[in-house]
C-alpha cells in the first residue's frame, strides 16, 4: 500500500473526506486546518534544527509572504529524532491534502524532481547553498499532470 493510501486509510478513520478525483470543492474550515497541521508541523521541524524563526511584518500587513520576510537564526544544538519525527509528519499532512484535493501526490513529486534536475544542465549554485535555475530549466508542469488547462 502506498504513503498516500495510508493517509487516506487515517483521514476516513479521523472523520475526513478524501476525494476520489481533483476538486476544488473544500470549504474553508479544511482549507484552515491544512494549513494550520502544515504550518505546526513545519515549525516543528524548525524548531528541531534548532533555528528559530521570528517573523518581519510591516504595519499595514501581517501575512508573510516570502522568506524575506522571515529572519532565521541558529540558536540550538539539532534534534535528529525531532528532524526525523517532523519531517515525517510533514510527508503526512501533505500526503492528507493531496488527498483532500484527490490528486496522486507521487506523480505530482516526480513532475517537480524532474524540473528541479534541469537545473543542473546549466544552473548556478547561490552563496546560501540553493542552486538557481539557468536557461535550459524546465519548469514542472503540474497542470498536465493534475489533466488541468
């Protein structure tokens, strides 16, 4: 059985639809709790590399947007069996909404580590570790795999 069945096999024991087919038919109160166990599980996992994050708003908008708006220091010594417990739970929950939203996440992965191999032919490294895209990068092409326009 897969990763993702497993889940499904979780989630209808848990009282959670999982759709059998692509759907943008979730009401709100899902849509926050994925995002809340996403969010939780993410920190946490954080929080086991021993990094904290404190968060750069300015005065007229509180939502953050990108990393730069994210200040992240090293302040402890890693937890191993935290990193490994987290980034489980993270697989977990992004298995659920996968689920939720009746898409094969698997399919979904492969599309990504396809595009982000590309990056190799003639992509960069960035001073902070992140390799970045050259000209022969092929963006994933999620739509095709989701059968969406």
């Amino acid at each position: 059985m897969s990763n993702q069945k497993e889940v499904a096999d979780f989630m209808r024991k848990a009282g959670q639809e999982v759709a059998t087919e692509l759907t943008l038919d979730i009401d709100d109160k899902t849509c926050i709790l994925k995002a809340k166990l996403l969010l939780e599980e993410t920190l946490e996992t954080i929080y086991a590399l021993g990094v904290d994050v404190n968060l750069n708003f300015d005065r007229t908008s509180a939502r953050v947007k990108t990393t730069e708006d994210v200040n992240l220091s090293k302040t402890r010594e890693i937890d191993i069996v935290e990193i490994a417990d987290g980034v489980a739970d993270v697989d977990y929950v992004n298995m659920g909404i996968a689920n939720t939203f009746g898409f094969n996440h698997q399919d979904v992965f492969d599309e990504v580590h396809r595009s982000n191999m590309s990056k190799f032919i003639d992509g960069h490294r960035r001073d902070d570790g992140k390799w970045i895209k050259g000209p022969s990068y092929s963006p994933a092409k999620i739509a095709k795999v989701l059968g969406v326009k």
